[in-house]
C-alpha cells in the first residue's frame, strides 16, 4: 500500500490519491451500517445508553431533583391471577434479553419488578420518543394554568419563532396531534437534517430546527399539507411545541413545576439539553422505571381529576385524535391522541408512550395497571401487547 500511496504522489496523482482513499471509506461506511442493520434486524441502541450512559459528563442535561417526601410503591399481596401475570411478565423478561427492566403497577402498588444489568432500580432509564409525551402533558397544564390560551389558535400566537413556519401556522392541537402540515419524516420521525448528529458537532439546536422552514422556505422538505388533515409524526412537531413552552416562562421551568414536581419522585430525572441550552423536546428524558411508573400514575390522576380543565384536556390526550391510516410511522398502532399512541389490545382503549428500541409505558386508566419497559432492542412488542391485553381482561378487586 506504501508503495501505491508513493507511486501516485511521484506521478502527481495526488487528486486520484484522494479520490480513492474518499470512496474506499464512503464503502466502507456504507457496508458497515448495512451489516450493523441486517445483523440487528430491529431498531436497537446499546444497553449502557438506556440505562444513563447518555447522561453527563457526555451530555448536558437539567437536572430535576427527587422529591422530599417520595410517593411510596409498595409491594401488593398477590392474588392467583396477579401471579399469572407476573409469571407471564418474568417469562417474556427471560426469554428476551434486551429487556432491562420490567415494571408492572396496579393501583400504586407493584406486581412485578425485574431488572437486567446494567439496568437497576435506580438507574435513570433513557427515553426516546417517549419524552413526547410529556411535552404534550406540559403544555395542557400550562393552558389549565393559563400561562398560554386555546389550543385551536395557530402556534405562532404563543411564539414568535415559528412565525412564517409551517408550524407557526399550525394550531397548538394541530402540532399536538402531529398533524402540522408538515411532509411525511422518517420512520424515528426524522427529517434528515440532523437531528441527531453525533458528538463532534453536537446536537442541532432546536430553534435551528425550525428555522430550517424559515431559512429555505416551506418546501424544504416537501409540500407542506393541510394542517390537522394529515397524521405524520414528525419530531420537529415536538420540537414547535417546547419552543412554545421555552417562550413562555420556559420549558424545564414549566415542566417541573406541573409535572415533575408533582409526582412524588424518588430519584433525580435528567433532561438532555441541545447546543441552545434547551431541552431535547422528541428524545432525551430520563427517570428510573419507577419514577417512570409514577408519571403514568399521574397522568390517571391528572384524567380523573376533579379539575375540569385538566381533566377534559387529558380525556382528549389519551382518547382518538387523529387516524394513523398510513402507517407511515407506529405500524402498530391505529391511532395518536396529543404526543401519545392509542391502543386496544385488551377489553378497552389504553395510552401508551413509545419509544425507540422498544421501550414502552403503557397505560390503562380504567383498572389503573400500568407496564413500564425499558429495552436496548425492539424485537418483542407485540409480546408486551399480549401481556397487558391479558392483565387489562382481568376484572379487577
């Protein structure tokens, strides 16, 4: 190879040097990522990112603290059908490797817990586009509180950075519903321009995101359709949505406050900053399993309150918005409510909060059984529907 490196140089080939060595990585670039997606024939991420290894020092999040006073999960004595459950649940838990913990709550009280190292039950699990979720809580809290005004009125009311964006224009239930208007992301609800860029360049910022409308026009990305008409899960729609949040009294200001403080944490949560120093809106929340476990609970509380505002808000957030009839995105699911899926896999509806590489938090708010799973591979989905829709047909106490 010296010898060739050296005859092109004395032969003033230097050009066709760098041309060969270019194309020579770009295929070697190309193949690696084919073997890595054939060999792993599911989305899949390491088990040390899941379980904190995004975390600082790598990464710069906000930090929210437990609460003083933690809301206690306490075992439940287990009737004959709860252990069949939870036999089902340690059976799937075996077989399947990639899980890393398997949570299962009934009332406020544990049925089953199981972890997988590095995963423990005080590991802060990383959340892919479940944090979605709670963006979308986020901001029917902070309607209820009237920090921001209705949601049928276009984005752009409550910020003046999407002015002249796609998702300006939109209303804020339209970006809740992920129906912005915007064409159709890819299958993680990327648009290609660098979401997740590696760690040399660092995260782009999520204004930078939206500015890409602004910057080079509405088309950027395709012809923007009708707002509310079209479901197609877009990250940047998330993104739209903190924004509104970060210009009226702050994202992590307002998420703790109606949220996280509310829940009776009992260790820290993180949420991963971008280069702005603002939340990574679509992907990047972390909280033990049980703390996790504890939002859900929340979310019930939060549907069933006596509160009017916050309690109709959450009705429409966790019920049928918008049909998922392209299946563009979430195959396996048929509809979206507000930043959550919408399913029926036992007796009646649940909400779940998905994200990539098979985490899960699925909720059922009629019997209160929640399922918190956190995963490195998402190969085993459909088993965790099977799980819960046989728990949901359990009548309960």
């Amino acid at each position: 190879m010296s010898k060739l490196i050296k005859l092109f140089i004395t032969n003033g080939n230097k050009m066709k040097l760098v041309k060969i060595c270019f194309f020579n990585l770009l295929f070697l670039s190309f193949t690696t990522v084919l073997a890595q997606n054939y060999s792993a024939q599911a989305p899949y991420v390491s088990p040390e990112s899941v379980t904190g290894g995004w975390l600082p020092p790598r990464w710069t999040s906000a930090i929210f603290p437990p609460s003083s006073t933690p809301l206690p999960l306490p075992n439940k004595e287990l009737t004959d059908e709860d252990k069949r459950i939870a036999k089902m649940a340690d059976s799937m838990f075996e077989r399947h490797t990639a899980a890393l913990g398997v949570l299962l709550i009934e009332k406020g009280k544990i049925i089953y817990e199981r972890y997988r190292a590095p995963g423990t039950v005080t590991s802060p699990m990383f959340s892919w586009s479940m944090s979605k979720t709670l963006v979308g809580d986020t901001i029917g809290q902070m309607m209820c509180a009237g920090v921001i005004g209705e949601l049928d009125k276009p984005a752009s009311t409550y910020s003046k950075d999407l002015e002249g964006t796609v998702y300006g224009e939109a209303t804020v239930k339209n970006l809740l519903t992920m129906s912005s208007g915007v064409a159709a992301a890819d299958a993680n609800g990327s648009h290609r321009v660098g979401q997740w860029a590696g760690l040399t360049n660092g995260w782009y910022t999520n204004l930078s995101l939206i500015k890409e409308f602004k910057d080079r026009g509405k088309t950027f990305f395709g012809n923007p359709l009708k707002s509310g008409d079209n479901f197609n899960y877009s990250n940047i729609d998330t993104t739209a949505l903190s924004n509104i949040a970060d210009n009226n009294g702050g994202f992590v200001e307002n998420f703790d406050k109606y949220i996280w403080s509310q829940i009776g944490a009992e260790n820290k949560g993180y949420w991963m900053l971008g280069a702005d120093k603002k939340v990574i809106a679509f992907g990047g929340f972390s909280a033990t399993d049980r703390d996790w476990g504890r939002l859900a609970m929340f979310s019930i509380s939060q549907l069933k309150s006596d509160k009017t505002c916050i309690s109709n808000y959450m009705k429409e957030a966790t019920s049928r918005q918008i049909s998922n009839s392209k299946k563009l995105q979430g195959k396996l699911w048929h509809y979206y409510g507000y930043q959550q899926w919408i399913g029926n896999y036992g007796s009646h509806a649940s909400y779940w909060w998905v994200g990539f590489a098979g985490q899960s938090v699925a909720i059922d708010p009629v019997s209160e059984r929640i399922i918190v799973v956190s995963s490195h591979v998402d190969n085993y989905r459909g088993e965790i529907f099977n799980l819960f829709g046989a728990w949901q047909r359990i009548p309960t106490n």
